[in-house]
C-alpha cells in the first residue's frame, strides 16, 4: 500500500514480513552463481587425492584438447602471486596454485576452465597428478597425549598461583567426566560460488559471502591491488553459517582464472567440495571437572579441552568459552590444546565453542545433578552468576532466571520424575532434560547510508551482508520507525563495498552492529532536513530553529507550533539528499562489562528400546537476547538454531577416512542433517526486554544462540527415559543400545 504523502499515518512499529520474502519466493533474487556477465567460462577446481605428499608432475595434454576447455591451471603454469602467503582478514591458508606441496586431501591443485561446466568438470577428469606420498596423521584419538597449546592462543591461559588446586580440597562432590563431539560440515543450500571479471586492473566479484569488506581486502592484498580497483557484490546469500566469513581458496582462484583467459569467470564448489576446502568444525574432546560445597555451591570448575587443528592453520573451537562465565565459582580454569593432523582448515561454524561447549558442560551439570539427588533447575539457580565469574565484571543485562522459570513452566517441568526411565507412552521410553543456552553479544563499527529521493522514496545501504537473517528487514525496518514513513517507501540496500562498510555477518552481531548505524543516518537526516528548511520561503518551517524540528510520520514537525511538511516535499524541492551514519560499540560498556545473551532451553525425547532410535518431541525454549528487534525473523533465527541443536545431538557427524583422510560421507545422503520428521514442535518464547546499555536500540544478537543449550537438554533427556548417558555425540542409534560396559569403554 502506498502512503498518501499529504496524511501523516500511524506507523508500523516492525514489518509484517522479511523485506526481502517477495523476491525470494518470486524467484528474483539474484544469488552469487546466477549473475552471467556476457561470455562467462565455467572453472571447476581440481582436488588432490592424496592427504600429504608433493606433486611431481601433471599431465595436462588430454583434458587441454578437450572439447570446450580453454586452460588448465595447476601449480606448474599459474602466475605467480606476489604474496603467496596471505593471511588477511580471517588468517585463511588458502591453496592458490603456488606451491606443488599437499597439505591435506581434498586441497584445490588445479582449475579447469571450458566453455560449459560440464566441459570443465569432464576435463578435469582427464588431468593426472604424480605425487611423492608422505604418511599423513589422520588419528585424533591416539595422538592426544600430543596436544599442544595453540601457537597463537585466542584466550591465554590465566595465571593461578595454586588457589584453584588448594580449592579442590574444600569440595565435597566432585565430579569428573570426558565427553566428545564430532567434525561437522556447514551445510547451506547455496554451496559456495564465485564470479570474477577484470577491467584493466579493476576486479569485480560476484561472491556468496558473509563478509564483502574481507574479500575485498584478501582479493586486493592476493593480487597487490589498490583497495578501491576490487568490488565485491552479494545481494543474497543462502545460509552461510561461518563457512562463508572467509575467503577461502576459490575466490582469488575465481580471480585468477578470469585474469589469465581475459573473460568472466564462474567457479561454483558443488556439494561434495564443501567438505573440506572450506571450514568445518573442529573435533573434540572435553574433560569436565566439578567440585562442589555441601549446599550444591560450585567451589572449582575445570574444562580442558583438546581438539583436532590443521597443520597448516590453527583454528581454536572455543568449547570451554562458556565455562569461564556461565555459573558463579571463584576457581574456574579452562584450557585448549589442539593435536595436529593432515587435514583442511577448520572455521567458525554456528556458536563456535558454545555449540560445542554446551552439551558437555551441560550433560556434566546434569550428572552432578542426579549425583547430588537435586532437581537440574535447581543446580543451575544456585549456581546463578550474578556477575560474570571469569571476568569479574557485571553484565549489560541478565534475565536468566526469568527464562528459566518461563521456559520451565511453559515445559510443565515441575510434574517431572527424576528417575530414570520412569515415564513411557506405549512402548517408547519418555525423558525430559534441560540446559542452558549462551552466546556472547557482540559488536562492531558499521557505517549507513540514506538518500531522500525526490519521489519521497528512500534508499538506506550499508555494507554488510543478509545471510537469511534478516539484515534487509532490520534495516528497512530501523527506517520505518525513525522515519514513520510506510515500508513500501523504504528501499534497502547491501552486499556491496560500494557502501558504506560494515562487518563480517558472523557473530551474531548485523543487527546490533548496522542497526544503531541506519539509527545514526536517519538522526543525520533529520539534521540535514531541519538546517535546508529553516533557510527556505517555501517551507512552512522557515525562519524556525533547527533544534525544534524533527522527523515523524513522515513529516518534519515543529515542536513549537503546528507547522509539518512531508519529508519528500522537502526533496521534490532541494533534489536527492544524502547523509550518512555510523555507529560503534560504547567503549566505556565494551572495557567495563561483560555482554552476553541467555537462555533455557527444555527437551522432551521419546526412545525405542529396541531400535534405539531417538525421537525429540518437543522443544520448549524461552530466550533473553534483549529486546526482539524483529518477530518474524528472530524467531525463526532461534527456531532454526535449534533444529541445528536437534542435529548436533542426534545427527551430524563427518567421518574422517584414517588412511586416506578424506570425508566419506561427503553428501547429503549420508552427513545427516534433521529432516521435517526429525523436527517437533518448538515452542520458543523471547523476553523481550531491552538492553540499551549494548545497543540504542536494545537488541542483541539472535544468529547463533539458538543452537547453544540444545544438544545439553536433549542428551539429557536421553539419559532420564533410558538411564544410558551418551557422552559422545552425535547420540546415534549404535549408541543408545550399547550395554553399560560397551558404552563405558567406547
Ligand atoms: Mo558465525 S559461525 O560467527 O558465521
């Protein structure tokens, strides 16, 4: 519906729908591998068969005589880059053809590039490589006596003069127990893809990206590049969930390859390419350690961590991250080690460290739990952190216990029987658990733009990037209630660092990061507005002070009198005008508190005794992540978070080959991920209240908490219908049959 400019309307406090729902389901919007710049070659990448070795020579000659090929590039004929060895932004390794030497299975060794992709992907067929093998290391869990700390460790390990192991002493349960999760694939239905074309030395990509800003500076820095001659566009992405907030080898491969045939160049990874190359998360192995006082008060925490790295790069999953801050104790200490294997680099993937973290701290808060004869909740309340334990520093906001208390009366938790395989339905066995959900809020400068368009239209752009989460409707949205102009009058713009800058989506942080900066644009509209109105005959404002006019409903009003003009009047008369805003993070908040976002998340499973298989059958979850910017699109980030969470524990594992140290279950068929039948009813409930000392707008980020927590519940939900506690994810079938001695020695 269009607005009538000349009535001011009551505004939409948020939209009804994703601002960019219409384009998606007309099928209009343009992902990265659907832009066809005239004359575009298709590459498909080549991939060594070997996990370690050097290649000796390759034969090229039967796949150059192909039909349709136009080049084959591999490290014996590719240009030289200037620097070989990039590490911006994310410190990626990337295998740009520079080098004869293997590092893992799976590496990019070669690029073919034909006419049609079919030609280039039959070509590559046709290339032979000889290698000098060498023995790669492909066992984790015989090499963890080997762990080492990471070389350039992301948090170094505290200084304790002894107190902690003096505090041990004092507890009066301890509790001890190791627990695993597995390498897991990100999976996004748009697989990876990447146009690239010059002009002279000016680049242009077309990438499915969660950082435009960071390729722009690896594609610059890889090919010593003024910044201003790369562009990067991504105006849609189809999930990326942190394997896309890196510019892994394909994109200046992508590059490469256009500079050298002089044409376009399309390069799109299909779906056994995403296991490797690009980022999965690490494998561990958790050792969790619990003292507590008679009262059920944590005395010492400890959670050591070790888990699979790359040679090639460190990549620290976190896991312990949320044990430094979520449970009050004054000894915590956590440490990660790592034990080096030939493998690919591993990456952020949803929540790293708390994805992984959670389910074994919060299976360990459960067992002490059943040890201790307390009901779970109860363990966790006494624990409540007031503060943050680790940091020792307060919190912007904290509302857990209220999500607890909803969550646990919306579940019906207080009918629950703790003991183990009390409950069934038929001939299934019936268990509840719950856990704790966390993930940090974080944060970063980002920059807006808006242009007041003579037709009363108005472009808000930034620079970030909407990755399914809503970044479009939360920027459309932030114009709509500073402004009060109807959504329909709102254009929004991102994915292209011909806009002002902003940062990587990953994080949970587009939102209160590029929020608060479209909030800035719109305050310096109003400025800009007031000052040319004051100065011009042929507004009812003239003669007025600036400071009493301001922005409503669409209409500059004075707060002095009754004089108002449509905000588009003002454009119609002085042309387009443009301003821009930027926002950043409060530093005195950032140095003084501690943010993070909360929840509680409770699991109802079923499981047949006989087959093994486990069911969830409903999710009840209730969230504090500051105020709910946009309904639609936070609840279904959570919801969606969650699924992820069913997954975890139930599902998704990659299984690495040990001799040839290459994915075997590289698809969909056999990485399972939750299908509709895997997915119950979910019941996610938000709090809702702001928290303006994070952001102006009170929001903190939604992206990754959701999967936190989940794996935690439903494990122990597992253990309350069955009395088997599954300490190894994924919890599969195989494993939920096996004896008490099978399961204590697997
Ligand atoms: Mo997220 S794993 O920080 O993209």
């Amino acid at each position: 519906m269009m607005q009538d400019a000349s009535t001011p309307t009551q505004h939409p406090q948020s939209l009804p729908t994703r601002y960019d729902a219409r384009q998606k389901v007309m099928g209009k919007a343009t992902y990265a591998a659907e832009f066809n710049p005239p004359e575009t070659l298709y590459a498909w990448m080549i991939q060594s068969t070997i996990p370690k070795g050097t290649i000796l020579s390759v034969d090229t000659s039967a796949a150059e005589h192909a039909s349709g090929v136009v080049k084959v590039l591999t490290c014996f004929n590719a240009p030289k880059l200037p620097k070989p060895k990039i590490q911006p932004p994310a410190t990626r390794f990337v295998s740009l053809l520079q080098t004869p030497e293997v590092h893992y299975n799976g590496e990019p060794i070669g690029l073919v590039i034909a006419k049609t992709l079919a030609e280039a992907q039959y070509a590559s067929s046709l290339v032979t490589f000889k290698y000098q093998a060498e023995k790669p290391q492909l066992d984790f869990e015989h090499h963890l006596a080997e762990a080492r700390m990471p070389k350039r460790a992301n948090t170094p390990p505290k200084e304790d003069h002894g107190e902690k192991e003096e505090a041990w002493k004092r507890a009066v349960t301890v509790f001890e127990q190791t627990y695993s999760t597995p390498f897991q694939t990100h999976n996004p239905l748009e697989p990876h893809a990447t146009v690239a074309f010059w002009v002279g030395e000016k680049l242009t990509v077309y990438n499915s990206t969660q950082y435009v800003s960071g390729d722009k500076q690896t594609l610059a820095k890889t090919f010593a590049l003024p910044l201003e001659n790369v562009h990067v566009i991504c105006p849609y992405v189809g999930g990326g969930f942190g394997c896309k907030g890196s510019s892994w080898s394909h994109v200046p491969l992508a590059a490469m390859a256009a500079k050298v045939v002089g044409k376009p160049v399309k390069l799109v990874l299909d779906r056994q390419q995403m296991f490797g190359p690009v980022g999965y998360r690490p494998r561990t192995v958790q050792k969790i350690k619990l003292g507590v006082d008679g009262d059920g008060k944590f005395v010492a925490i400890k959670h050591d961590v070790i888990m699979s790295t790359a040679r090639v790069e460190d990549f620290v999953e976190p896991s312990a991250k949320q044990t430094d801050m979520l449970y009050a104790c004054k000894n915590i200490s956590t440490s990660h080690k790592m034990v080096d294997m030939d493998i690919g680099v591993g990456t952020f993937q949803r929540a790293p460290g708390e994805a992984s973290g959670t389910p074994a701290l919060e299976s360990a808060l459960d067992e002490l739990a059943y040890k201790l004869k307390m009901d779970p909740l109860e363990l966790r309340l006494r624990n409540y952190a007031e503060i943050d334990p680790g940091k020792q520093k307060r919190f912007t906001a904290k509302h857990l216990r209220e999500a607890y208390q909803q969550a646990a009366e919306r579940f019906g938790w207080s009918k629950l029987n703790p003991e183990p395989g009390s409950m069934r339905d038929g001939n299934k066995l019936i268990g509840w658990g719950m856990a704790t959900a966390t993930y940090p809020a974080n944060r970063s400068a980002a920059g807006a733009v808006l242009r007041l368009m003579p037709d009363g239209k108005i472009m808000v752009g930034s620079g970030t990037q909407d990755i399914g989460t809503g970044t479009y409707t939360v920027m459309a949205q932030t114009v709509v209630e500073e402004l009060g102009v109807d959504v329909s009058r709102v254009d929004a713009k991102l994915g292209d660092t011909d806009l002002p800058k902003a940062p990587v989506s990953g994080g949970s942080q587009s939102t209160a990061s590029v929020g608060p900066a479209v909030k800035a644009a719109c305050a310096q509209l109003k400025l800009k507005l007031a000052t040319l109105v004051v100065d011009d005959a042929a507004s009812p404002h003239h003669g007025a002070q600036t400071g009493d006019l301001e922005i409503k409903d669409g209409f500059l009003v004075s707060t002095k009198s009754s004089a108002h003009e449509p905000i588009a009047e003002i454009a119609k008369r002085h042309g387009e005008i443009e301003v821009k805003g930027e926002a950043e993070p409060n530093e005195d908040v950032k140095k003084g508190m501690s943010a993070h976002s909360w929840g509680a998340v409770f699991a109802e499973v079923e499981v047949d005794e006989s087959s093994g298989m486990v069911k969830v059958r409903r999710v009840v979850a209730t969230y504090d992540i500051g105020r709910l910017i946009n309904k639609t699109t936070g609840t279904n980030q959570l919801q969606g978070g969650i699924v992820w969470g069913i997954g975890f524990a139930l599902h998704e594992e990659s299984a690495l080959d040990k001799v040839y140290g290459r994915i075997s279950n590289e698809n969909l068929a056999e990485y399972h991920v939750p299908v509709n039948r895997d997915v119950p009813e979910i019941d996610v409930t938000v709090l809702d209240i702001p928290d303006t000392k994070f952001t102006p707008q009170g929001g903190r980020g939604i992206g990754e908490i959701g999967i936190t927590g989940v794996a935690g519940a439903i494990a122990n939900a597992v253990f309350h219908a069955t009395g088997k506690r599954i300490r190894h994810f994924p919890i599969t079938p195989d494993k939920v049959l096996m004896t008490p001695k099978e399961s204590a020695e697997a």
